[in-house]
C-alpha cells in the first residue's frame, strides 16, 4: 500500500485526532471515510458504482446515456 506524508496544522491534526477517537476509528479510517465523502474514488470503484445503479434502474446504456444528457441540459439551464 502506498504512503503519503502530509502536514497539517497542530489545530487540524488535533482536530482530526479527536475526530477519529470519537468515532472510534483509526487516523486512515477517518481519511478514507472524507475522500469518500467528497467522492475521491479509484476508477474502478466508479465504474462499479456506475454498474449497480444502471442495474437498479433497470436502464439499458442507451436510456442511462439519454437520461443523462437530459438531466445534465436541465441543469445547466438552471430548472
């Protein structure tokens, strides 16, 4: 597994130290559960996202790919 070293603030670092002791997880655990949080996923692990909800919606790729289009018009229209 790959390492990382980053600084932090004492008030950060403390901050994140009291976090994870009152959720009673690790450092890591609490930094995975952010990247999560703010949708930090590896590309495969989008993609499988992807997958299981094309199938709960029982979408064929044609009618995802144009509700897609649609919803994402609608948006950058402001509605």
């Amino acid at each position: 597994m790959p390492r990382l070293t980053i600084t932090l603030s004492e008030e950060r670092y403390q901050a994140l130290k009291e976090a994870a002791a009152k959720r009673r997880k690790s450092l890591v655990a609490v930094i995975d559960e952010s990247l999560d949080f703010y949708g930090i996923k590896s590309g495969q692990s989008a993609a499988d996202l992807v997958a299981r909800a094309r199938r709960r919606a029982a979408l064929s790729e044609e009618e995802a790919l144009a509700l897609t289009i649609a919803e994402t018009r609608r948006e950058r229209q402001g509605s």
